[in-house]
C-alpha cells in the first residue's frame, strides 16, 4: 500500500480508536463536569447551578445558524422558540417580518416549493468559476486583483485534485476490506478474521497472498474490530470525499435554481422557507449543536444542555459545502431583528468575496446588543494567518466588540489538552472549550458524539446564554470580558500543537484568554460584579 494511502488511513484508525477509548473512560456529559470535582476538563456548568440555587432567571433566545435543527427532537421540542406572531401554515406574513409563516425561525436556503438545499459548492469553486473567464488567458500581473486569482486558481486545483484522490482511496480501501475478508473468511472457515489466523496463512495462490499482506497490515491497526464495522466506518469519508468530487468542486452543479433567489443581489430577502428542519437533509451537525447550548436540563431524559432557561431559534443558512455570504449576513440580520441575544455560528471558510455585507451584518448585531459565538476551525492552523471567515476583523483596525472566537480543547491532560484539529491565534481565538467526543442530541431522537471547534463553540455560547439569564443587565461586552477573565488556565502547561504531530507550543499562546471557558467562575465573576455595582 502506498505511503500516502497509508497516511489517509491512519486518521481514520486513529479516530476510531480514540472514539473507543473516550466510550470507556469518559462520561457522556464530560463537558459539563467540573476538574477538580470530577476530573475532567470539562466547563463546571453543574457547578455553576449549584452556585446559583435559588436564584431567578429570565429566558435568552439564542439563535443557531446551522445546516437544520431537529426541533421535533424529544430534548429540543420544549426548547424550541416559537414566534407568537406569526400563525402557523396560512400562507401569510403575520407579523409583517418579510418571512411568512416563520414559526420557528427561517430556512435562506430553502425553496418556495419545499425543496431544500442539502450539498453545496465550496466558496473557492465558485470563486474560480467567477474569475476564470476574466484571469485565465490575462498576462501575468502584480496586480491585488490577479494575485488574488492565482490563490484561488491555485487552491482550487490543488484541493479538487486532493477530493478526488481521497475519494478514490477510500472507495478502494473499503471494497478492499469487504472482498478480502470475505475471501479470507472462507479460506480459514472463521466468522471473524483474527491477527494470529491470518498470520499464520501460507498459501502460493496470488490473490490468497494479497488478501493476507494486506489483512496482517490492516488487523493490527484495529484493535480486533470486525472488518465488516471497520468498512462500515469507512462510509462517512466515502460520503464526505464523494460530495466533495460531485459538489463541493464541481463546475456546474448550481443550488441557486432550488432557493430561486437571485445570489447577485445582496439586498433581497423573503426568500428561502420555513423548513427549519431541512427536510430531505442531513440536519445533525445543527441539532447536535442545538443540543449542546439547550437540551432540556432535568427532564431524565437524553442529555443536559449548557443552559438551562433558553429558546433556540432555528435559522437554516449551511449547507454541506460552504455558506453564502449573502444567506449568512441575512441570517445574522434575521436572528437580531426577531429577538435572539445570543448567535452560534459554527461554521466557516477560506474565501469570503462579500465579506464587507457580512461585516455590516455583524456591526448591525453589535448594534443591537447582540452576542456572536463562532468556531474557530479544524484545520489546525494559526488564524492570525490564515483566513478563517467569518471574523471579528471588520477592516481598517476595526474589531467586533460583541463576538468571541472558540477553539477547541479535549479531555485530555497534560499535552493533549488541545484538540488536535483546532485552529488556534493568539490574536484572533478568544478562548477554548471542550469540543472532543462531545455527546449530544441527534436526528430522531437519537443521540451521538461529535467533535469539532463546532462542538466548542455552542458550549461557549451556552455558558454566555446562562450569564444573560441570571445577569440580564450585561451586554455582549460584559459578557465576553467575564468569559475572558474567568478562564481556566494551565501556567506553563506545554501542549502539542494542533496541527502537528510532536511540536510543543505553551496552552496559553493559543488565543487571547489563554484558557478554557468556566461557567462556575463566570457566574462568581459576574456575582460580584452585580454586588460591586450596588
């Protein structure tokens, strides 16, 4: 097998076997744990309620743009926010808010037929698809404009190359596991392959002879998993690098003829629909992150969210594939205009071509008072570099007051407390939160884990939510100071940085706090804030 091939796989072994790992020795909410109390690295939010016994708390509508909620979940629907003004599938625009029968919040990619976007280019592609006609066969330049077609020529080529060999790895590696263990099975008369049997083949048939190298490869690397689970595991990258060559890269696919709206013009709303769930889509990614800020807390039931007096509203707006600027900036506006005081944005790209609609979007919420928690991205690259949008830099020095940017830490101690995946900066991340092996609501009442700065992300916004309900006078300033300067820290905590394999870099250089979000000492913070005030 060659080395490259070798290398894509050892992630998925690697993922595979951590998630084993985390089944055995993590609890299920470990991100709401307390260190001391219970030994993990988790954001002490029980603590927090423990603090804050007895106390009243107003209701915070926090809104989650996402790829969909699940809002008939078991431990969402009691959640869910609902716009009293607005009377459910009479065709009409109740309350005069430009989007009609907009119960539960609002669909920007969604057609007026009920079909909904599910896949999606990446913003790369159709960048390159804008720019290619003008730069192709135009003379080389030093010019801002043609160098900055070159980075997206040059990306776009690069990465669509990369999704077509990782497709065809994986398409090949998983008929390879299923034939060979067939064949192999009923060779040694076993139901399941083990190290030691298939080591102990001898056989001068060819195909025998390939099926044993690559199988005493391949079952070392396992831990004893049967081959049919590891082909199955397999499936989420077929389908990830699948959509990645049949939309994410592709020329000429176009999502814009199912919402019907006209991408060019910047200004339009009303369009989309009321589908918040995405029918017909896979709305995990928003649900489990629902989950995490407001799962129904107490109710014996699936799971407790960070917060435990909130509505989410739901505001579909990701596909899978990367978001418009257009849809983002407008679901931005929806989210303030309609009452939430709180945005989770977990999502983001590399290329923003009409960034500065979005940092008008973003200046509106900061208007308004409205706090803006977003992913920082799993790239493991330092975002004071490298583009990760969208972002509190709003041009000409100016930065968003009323946004924090969340990186992602795991369970782990020592070195390995830093995601491997995240995106770190020391100036442009704001702070960590648990976000490995998060365990959260999913589609049809199910529940499952998940990782990501995705994941960190609405634990922060959920800790926010829980100050803005017990503390209600605090604005989005005074809420990103306290989570500032109520983090966990580890002084001279040296851990791997994300991104590679062994160099070693202090926790507190990833971002501007240093640490990791706490509820219990935010909610101390803001106490005697309160008191001091009087």
């Amino acid at each position: 097998m060659k080395l490259k091939f070798a290398c894509l796989f050892a992630s998925a072994l690697l993922f595979m076997a951590t998630n084993a790992m985390a089944q055995d020795s993590l609890a299920e909410n470990w991100f709401n744990q307390d260190a001391q109390e219970n030994q993990a690295n988790g954001v002490s939010t029980e603590k927090a309620y423990e603090y804050l016994k007895g106390r009243e708390s107003k209701t915070v509508i926090v809104a989650v743009i996402d790829s969909g909620i699940d809002i008939d979940h078991e431990d969402l629907k009691e959640v869910a926010w609902t716009n009293t003004g607005e009377i459910a599938g009479n065709g009409i625009d109740d309350d005069n808010n430009g989007f009609v029968d907009d119960v539960h919040g609002w669909n920007f990619i969604g057609g007026k037929d009920g079909k909904n976007v599910g896949s999606d280019s990446y913003e790369v592609t159709r960048e390159y698809i804008r720019l290619k006609p003008t730069y192709e066969n135009k003379k080389e330049s030093k010019k801002a404009d043609y160098l900055y077609w070159v980075k997206v020529r040059d990306a776009y080529l690069a990465d669509a190359e990369k999704a077509q060999t990782q497709y065809a790895f994986y398409d090949s590696l998983h008929s390879s596991i299923l034939r060979y263990n067939k064949l192999l099975t009923a060779y040694l008369d076993v139901d399941t392959l083990s190290t030691e049997a298939v080591a102990g083949v001898q056989s001068e048939d060819e195909v025998v002879k390939a099926a044993t190298g690559f199988m005493n490869w391949l079952l070392p690397r396992t831990g004893g998993t049967p081959m049919e689970e590891v082909a199955e595991s397999l499936d989420g990258a077929l389908e990830h690098f699948g959509n990645q060559k049949n939309f994410s890269y592709s020329l000429t696919y176009n999502t814009r003829e199912i919402v019907g709206d006209d991408p060019t013009n910047l200004k339009e709303v009303g369009y989309g629909n009321s589908d918040v769930i995405g029918t017909g889509t896979d709305n995990f990614h928003g649900t489990h992150v629902a989950g995490i800020i407001g799962a129904k807390r107490g109710n014996g039931i699936g799971i407790d969210g960070v917060a435990d007096n909130v509505q989410i509203m739901a505001i579909r707006a990701v596909p899978d594939g990367d978001e418009r600027d257009k849809d983002v900036a407008n679901a931005i506006r929806y989210a303030v205009d309609n009452g939430a005081q709180v945005i989770n944005m977990s999502f983001g790209k590399a290329f923003s071509p009409n960034k500065s609609y979005v940092d008008n979007a973003i200046k509106y919420a900061e208007s308004k008072g409205v706090l803006l928690v977003h992913a920082a991205g799993n790239s493991g690259e330092d975002t004071d570099v490298e583009n990760n949008y969208p972002t509190k830099n709003l041009g000409k020095k100016k930065v968003a007051s009323n946004w924090i940017e969340v990186g992602a830490s795991s369970w782990g101690e020592g070195d390995k407390l830093a995601a491997s995946f995240s995106n770190y900066g020391k100036v442009n991340v704001d702070l960590f939160a648990p976000g490995v092996q998060i365990y959260s609501t999913a589609p049809d009442n199910e529940y499952k884990n998940a990782q990501g700065t995705s994941m960190a992300s609405p634990v922060t916004a959920g800790v926010a939510a829980l100050l803005l309900s017990y503390f209600p006078e605090l604005t989005p300033v005074d809420v990103k100071e306290i989570l500032m300067k109520s983090v966990r820290t580890f002084d001279g905590l040296k851990v791997i940085k994300p991104g590679t394999k062994d160099e070693m870099i202090d926790f507190s250089a990833l971002s501007v706090s240093g640490g990791i979000v706490n509820a219990y000492e935010a909610v101390k913070l803001a106490d005697s804030r309160k008191i001091n005030s009087k």
